[in-house]
C-alpha cells in the first residue's frame, strides 16, 4: 500500500504540472466528411438475417432486423481520432429504436455509446470487456423531430464529452477509460425488431495541436521501441521518457501507463529487477485508474516476473493468480496462458514439478487452441525443463526438440537457440557431453549471428561444462573464461559468477583446491551481493566439497549447514536434499556411520516427494556405501541393487558403473571375489565407454586387489599398472601413491623384495609431498615388512 500510495502522489503530481493542451473546437479543421452521395465512398454495406447496411437514395442507411439489438458502421479506412467534434444528420424511417454514435472505438468490446431514441430520450454507455455500463441513464429532453431530420453532434476534449441535438446542449460527462479511437455510426432495438435509420452529411473536426502532439510523441514511442527490440536499451528508455512527457502533456493515460510499463521492461532487460518493479507499479495505478484490465493483468504479470527473478517466488505467485484471475473475467485467453505460465515457472523453481508441468500443459491447451505458436513453443519448452528437472531426459528432449521445430517455423532464433542449449543439457545429463557440446555449438553459432551476447556467453558456459564432464578440463576453463569475460563485459553480475563457480569447479577437479576455493568465493561474494540465495547456497555446498576434498571435513560440514539453512528457508527442496547427501557424506569419512545413514535417508525422503529419481539414485547409493562402511554388508547390496535399478531406468551410465562397482566392493568385503570380479568388469566396459578415466582407474584398482586375494599376483599386477598410468594421466597424485602401494604389496607377496621396496618408497615420497599422513604411516608400515 505504501508503493500504491507514493507512486499515486508521483503521477497526481506530474498531472498537475503539465497542463493539458487544447483550443476552441469551432476553430478545428475538417478531418473527414461525408454526404454519402457516392456509395463507393468505402462505408460497409451489404445484408445478413439481422442486419442491412445501404447506401439509398444519397444517403446511409442502417436497418436492424432483431429486437434488443444494436449494429454499427465504423468511417471507412481505420481512422482513429483524439479530440474531434463529430455531427451527423440522421431520420428514423421505420420502427423504434435508437440511433446515434460510437465514439472512442477499441474494439467491438470496448468503446462509448451515446444515442438518442424514438421517445425523446438519450443516454451514454460505455463497453468495456463486453460488459455494458451505463454512464447516463435514459434522460428525457424537447426538441426531437420524431418523423424529420435531427442533427447530432459529439464534441470530445480529453475526458470531457458534450452532447448536442440540434444545437441544443444535451449533457456533459467526464470519463477517462479511452483517450482515442474510431467513429461509428449506430442504430438498436427495443423490444420490438425492424428499425430502420438513415444518416445524412456526416463531418469530423479534429484538435490540430493535439493530433501534432500525439503523432509526435507516438513516434518517439515507436522509435523506443525499434531501438528496445534492437537491444539499445539506454536509446529506448530514452526516447520512452521523451514519449510520455507528451502523452502527460496530452492526459493520455493509457499510453502513459503503455510508456511506464515499457521502461520497466527496459530496466528489466538489464536486470534493474527493483526499479523495473518501480515502472511497473506506476503503469498498474494507471491502468487500474482507467479501468483497462488488460493492462492491469501485463502489469500484475511484470510485477510478478520481477519478484520471481528476485527469488521470492511465494510473492510473484500472488501476482501472476491476480493476473489469471483477471485474464479470465476478462477472456483474454493469450493472457490466461501467459499467467499460468509464469505460475507453472514459480512452482518449477521451487521444485513442485508436478504442479508446474499441470500448469504448462495448461497453457500449452490454450496456446494451441489460439494458434499462438511462440506461445505454444515457449510452452513446450517449459515443459521439457520441468521433465530434465525431474531426471526424464528422453522425454525433456522430446518437448524440447518440438518446440525448437516450432521456434525455426516462425523465424524466432533467440527461442531455437534457446531449445538447443536446453537439449544440449540434456544430454549433459545423459553423461553424452559430445552430443550436448554439439547442440550448444549449434545455439552459440545462432547468438553469434545475431548478436546476443548474453546467449553467446551462456552457451559459451554451457560448453565448458561438458568439457569439464569429459575431463578436458582446461579446454574447460578456455570456454569458461571466454564466458567470464563477456558477463564482465555486459555487465552480467550473475553470469559472471556463474562463471567463477563453474571455474572453481574445474579447479576443484584438478585438485587444485586452493585456485578452485578462490574461484568459488569470489561467486559467493557476488550471488550474496545480488540477492542470489538459491546460487549461494551451491557456492556454499561446493566449498564444503573442496574443504571435504582437504579432509577438512569439520570446515566442510560448517559449509554444507549453511547451505542446507539456505535451501530451506528459500523452499529449494532439491538443493535441501543434495546438501543433507553431503552431510551424510562428511559424517562418513568421520566414521558416524549412523548419522550418515539418517541424513542420506532424510535426503532420499525429499528426492522421492518431488519424484527426482536420479537424485533418489545417488541417496540410494549413498546409503549402500554407509551401510558397506558400518560392515552391514548384505543391507548395501540392497541399496546398490536398487540404486542401479534406478539408473539403467533413466539412462545413468555413470551412476549405473558406480552402482556396479559397489556391488563389488561388497562382494569383495564377503569374500566372493569372483561375484565381484564379474561386477567390476561390468563397471569397467562403462567406465571405459563413457570415457570416465577416474572411474576406470578406481575398478582397475579394485580388480588388482581381487586378484591379489586371489593369490593371481600377475593379473593384479596387471590391474595396478593400467590403474598407475590412468590416475598419473589425470593427475591424481594420491591415486597414484595408492597404486604404487598396491603394486608393492604384490612383489612383497611374490617374495620379490627389492622391487617392492622401489614401489612402496616411491608412494612414501607421493604421500609426504601432499601431506598425507594416514598413506605415510601406511608405506612406512609396508616398506618395514619389508626388512
């Protein structure tokens, strides 16, 4: 209330301050006339079963067939008039009825209508949403020739309308709801049908200083919005302040409510989200004080989308149910698909997918059923988010692909980009980077082509994520940086933190934790600055990973707490659930196995809630690895045969290889290494499929020890060599040190000394150098069995 209020004093206040143009009417030019003496003149004419229109005998003639009915004829050629004077002779021929203008002509929905009947009365209505409204009721006066020729005429001045009849003042009126628009001439019905009217030197006057000012500031509007569309921003806020000085000038409220909502849309283009809801607030009070509820529903809609990209999505829902409400009272069915859209987007970002795709399948029906295809596009691609969100990514690639075909038909390459980059994250998750870099090559050639330099930096990003999942890290980073510097470029706080956390990623990777840590706070620093608590929470979460990464797991378990604070307090349910996954991770390496277990099953609860079943897979396999490390080891196999269940149902091939390497690892533990082995090498052909050089290390690794249990020291050898070169390839100096050990265990076993003193010696100098104590004392122990 206090916005509504302050920015009502800022409007009454400019209201006053510019006073209205305008001059005497009798002075106005004649803008159009017509005798009606040639019936090629442009006026509609031809018969239905209820209405007639004619030209007889030098005039125009409208004949009304039905009772309780009004028809009307609009002056040819669209023409469209501010403040005019308007006076036309017309006779009632036959019947009972009304005749007369519509004045202020929107649409067959919206506009005035003042009439005079058969009786001697009059009375002036306005339509607005196909609803009647009577401004003054039949009013009965002395004058009319009931069987002759009168002379009517309407003289509009801003808000202010007078009505005459043969020179005779009838009535004034003031009412602000339509500033311009059409003439028509009309006749109606009462209760009895067939009425029959002719109108006869029919001539229009207009104001020529308001029409110079109005064409003037029209044109500013226009050259705004080329420029707006042109991504001149600074150009068009420009020229849309100049534009509603004039339209202040002329009291055209709805174009100046037209101007603040486009300023708004400006400043939301450049992510000024607080002071785009400023303008947006002004073009409401306005609408509303004219009574244009299509406009109030776009203002509503815009006030909604500003709350929603500041995160604080319970408050734009509000907006955006006022906005479907109205759209509805109102029939506005493209409005109505609008806001269930941004409803089904609220609930998207809050994790309530199933309430979102119910909406976007919503809008979809109504988009469809307008033949609206951008809209129907955009609805698909909504829909194609919602499944990638819910781990369906066949079915996410499916909405996505349609709607990019719809997006190439109606030439719209922002939207085909748009579908592109999102099928390319598809099949990111799909563990096929190839495939998704070669989609989100595709989007960057079309942001390139058209200049979208925001796009070109996200899919930029988008491609250093899937060089980052194939391991190529520092291609990663190129892509990376090339993203950072344009967000830096165009002033894009968030994209350029989403770069840094992207970077502190890739340097996390490269246990280059220090780099990655820096990298990840600077992200923190921004989010925290521009109000992102979503993305600060994920910056917290990934810096308790590098502080997990260093062993520092109490530090972590600080990090991922805040997180989960975050998550909570902003309804993230996903996010909640990954960070309670990695608490119970920490509480593991710590060696509370239960609290490990209560906090992976915590999780699993919310993953199954908003049907995230990748998410439920990962809970599932880490309950398996908890339950393996407390010795319940029949209680892991349960979970890893469930968690691998889940993966090959939604095509995780990672999950599905780790899922199987667990199965081994607990085999492994009970002894039956041949069941292990056999899963081991199940995990390993995907491993090695998906090109997982870390994963195919770790099995190599796992089949060397099998083998060595086994009392089979050269194929283990074997094992621990392929492992050795994978983990020194990639740069895993502890891996590394773990496999030397491993390969001097199996000389110490073959009774081969000296070499496997060389390899424990070798994984002693790994250990010291990264300070790892517990691999230290381990080497030392091995080299003294040694002697």
């Amino acid at each position: 209330m206090r916005i509504v209020l302050f920015w009502f004093c800022v409007v009454a206040l400019l209201a006053f301050s510019l006073g209205a143009v305008g001059s005497d009417p009798e002075t106005w030019p004649i803008v159009y006339q017509d005798d009606f003496e040639d019936s090629g003149s442009g006026w509609r004419t031809g018969e239905t079963e209820h209405v007639s229109r004619a030209y007889v005998d030098g005039v125009y003639e409208i004949q009304v067939k039905d009772d309780w009915s009004i028809a009307w004829s609009r002056i040819p050629g669209e023409l469209e008039f501010l403040d005019f004077s308007v006076e036309v002779t017309f006779r009632s021929v036959e019947g009972e009825g009304e005749a007369g203008f519509l004045f202020r002509y929107q649409d067959s929905d919206n506009f005035y209508c003042f009439t005079v009947s058969t009786r001697g009365e009059y009375r002036l209505r306005r339509q607005r949403y196909d609803e009647w409204e009577t401004l003054i009721d039949w009013t009965p006066f002395t004058g009319l020739e009931p069987t002759g020729w009168n002379r009517l005429r309407i003289v509009a001045q801003g808000d202010e309308f007078s009505f005459f009849l043969n020179g005779k003042l009838l009535a004034e009126f003031r009412d602000n709801a339509f500033r311009a628009g059409q003439l028509a001439l009309c006749a109606g019905t009462f209760a009895e049908p067939e009425l029959i009217v002719r109108f006869d030197e029919l001539v229009v006057q207009e104001d020529p200083e308001v029409r110079a000012l109005a064409d003037q500031a029209q044109a500013l509007f226009n050259q705004a919005w080329e420029s707006y569309q042109q991504e001149d921003i600074q150009t068009a806020v420009n020229r849309f302040r100049q534009a509603l000085e004039l339209f202040q000038q002329l009291e055209w409220n709805e174009k100046e409510a037209d101007c603040y909502l486009n300023l708004g849309s400006c400043k939301y283009s450049t992510r000024e989200f607080l002071k785009a809801r400023e303008y947006y607030w002004i073009a409401l009070f306005l609408y509303r004080g004219i009574g244009d509820q299509k406009g109030v529903a776009g203002s509503l809609n815009n006030i909604g989308n500003c709350y929603r990209s500041l995160e604080d999505y319970q408050q734009a829902m509000e907006f955006y149910r006022e906005s479907l409400t109205i759209c509805r009272e109102i029939d506005d069915r493209k409005g109505e698909a609008l806001s269930l859209n941004n409803l089904g987007s609220c609930y998207e970002a809050l994790g309530n997918y199933q309430q979102a795709i119910e909406l976007f399948r919503d809008s979809l029906a109504i988009y469809r059923e307008i033949g609206d295809q951008e809209g129907e596009a955009r609805s698909l691609y909504n829909l194609g988010v919602c499944f990638y969100s819910l781990g369906n990514y066949q079915l996410a690639i499916e909405y996505l692909q349609e709607s990019h075909v719809i997006s190439q038909r109606v030439g719209d390459q922002e939207g085909e980009a748009q579908s592109l980059n999102s099928i390319g994250d598809c099949y990111e998750a799909l563990e096929d980077y190839r495939r998704a870099s070669e989609f989100h090559e595709r989007a960057l050639a079309i942001y390139c082509q058209v200049g979208d330099r925001q796009g070109e930096a996200s899919s930029l990003s988008d491609l250093g994520d899937c060089y980052y999942h194939l391991e190529d890290y520092w291609r990663a980073i190129d892509f990376l940086q090339q993203s950072l510097v344009i967000y830096q470029e165009i002033g894009d706080r968030e994209g350029e933190a989403k770069s840094s956390h992207n970077l502190g990623l890739c340097y996390k990777v490269l246990r280059d934790y220090r780099q990655a840590i820096d990298y990840l706070q600077r992200a923190l620093a921004v989010f925290r600055d521009i109000g992102n608590r979503d993305k600060e929470a994920l910056s917290l979460n990934n810096l308790g990973d590098c502080y997990a990464a260093l062993d520092n797991h109490r530090q972590a378990i600080e990090y991922y707490e805040k997180a989960l604070a975050i998550f909570r307090e902003i309804g993230n349910q996903k996010g909640e659930a990954r960070s309670l996954n990695n608490l119970g991770n920490c509480y593991h390496y710590l060696g509370d196995h239960q609290r490990a277990i209560d906090y992976h099953e915590e999780a699993l609860v919310i993953y199954r809630e908003i049907w995230d079943q990748r998410g439920e897979a990962r809970s599932l396999g880490f309950l398996a690895i908890s339950y393996s490390a407390s010795g319940d080891y029949q209680r892991a196999i349960h979970f890893y045969q469930l968690s691998l269940s889940f993966y090959r149902e939604i095509g995780g091939r990672k999950g599905e290889a780790a899922s199987l390497r667990g199965l081994g690892d607990c085999h492994s533990s009970l002894e039956n290494y041949w069941q292990a082995i056999d899963y081991y090498h199940k995990s390993l052909t995907i491993y090695r499929e998906i090109k997982d050089q870390g994963g195919e290390a770790e099995v190599l690794n796992n089949l060397g020890l099998c083998y060595e249990a086994l009392s089979d020291y050269q194929r283990a050898i074997d094992c621990h060599r392929q492992s050795l070169a994978i983990k020194r390839e990639i740069g895993d100096r502890k891996g590394e040190a773990y496999s030397l050990n491993n390969l001097g265990n199996c000389y110490n076993s073959l009774g081969d000394y000296r070499q496997a003193i060389e390899y424990y010696q070798r994984s002693l100098a790994i250990f010291r150098e990264i300070n790892d104590q517990d691999g230290e004392a381990r080497s030392l122990n091995n080299l003294g069995t040694c002697y």
